[in-house]
C-alpha cells in the first residue's frame, strides 16, 4: 500500500510564504513525475507544478515566479515553496504522483492552504 503524506499549510496573511511537503511511503517504485494541484471551492482541481525524476520543471501561469518546486528523490519527497501567496491561492492543495514506470497514480489528502488577512 502506498501512503501520500502531506504537511505544511495553514492561514496566512497575503504577501507571506508556505512550503508544502509530501512524502511517499509503502510499496512504491519506479516514481516519475511528482507534482501539486490545487481545488478551491466550487472549483476543478487544476495543476500548480510538476516535476520529472530529471528535474524539469511546469507551473502554472498564475504561480510562475512565486512557487518553486523541487523533489528528493532519496526520500521520495516532493516541496511546494509559496512565496507572496494571495487570497487566489486559497485551496485544497494535493500532492500528486505518478508511480510503477508510469503505470500507477497516487493522490495525497489535501492539505489547506488559506490566505486572508
């Protein structure tokens, strides 16, 4: 069984900053892409950022330059560094990735990211 671990939102006020982790455990190999998306209320759930087992990087237009994504690949680990967060970055954010050589899929919980001042 493979577990998505999340860790790392909370409230924060617009203009600060928040790091998502998401750590994979179990019975998990062959991991590629790892990546973060996002649902807000009454919403799809839409691509953040993703990231290749190389290191390539894709975000979405309305976080480029504000959000970094990096990944362990020792720990089987993925980030989610938010800088000068806005109120529109209020969402459910969950941990994505893509296991087995391509062959399996696996979301995290979600974890609340809310941004007000």
């Amino acid at each position: 069984q493979v577990q998505l671990v999340e860790s790392g939102g909370g409230l924060v006020q617009p203009g600060e900053s928040l790091r998502l982790s998401c750590a994979a455990s179990g019975s998990i190999f062959g991991i590629g892409d790892m990546g973060w998306y996002r649902q807000a209320p009454g919403k799809e759930r839409d691509l953040v950022a993703n990231i290749r087992r190389g290191g390539s990087t894709n975000y979405a237009d309305s976080v480029k330059g504000r959000f970094t994504i990096s990944r362990d690949n020792a720990k089987n680990t993925v980030y989610l560094q938010m800088n000068s967060l806005e109120p529109e970055d209020t969402a459910l954010y969950y941990c994505h990735l893509i296991g087995g050589w391509g062959t399996r899929e696996y979301w995290g919980q979600g974890t609340q990211v809310t941004v007000s001042s």
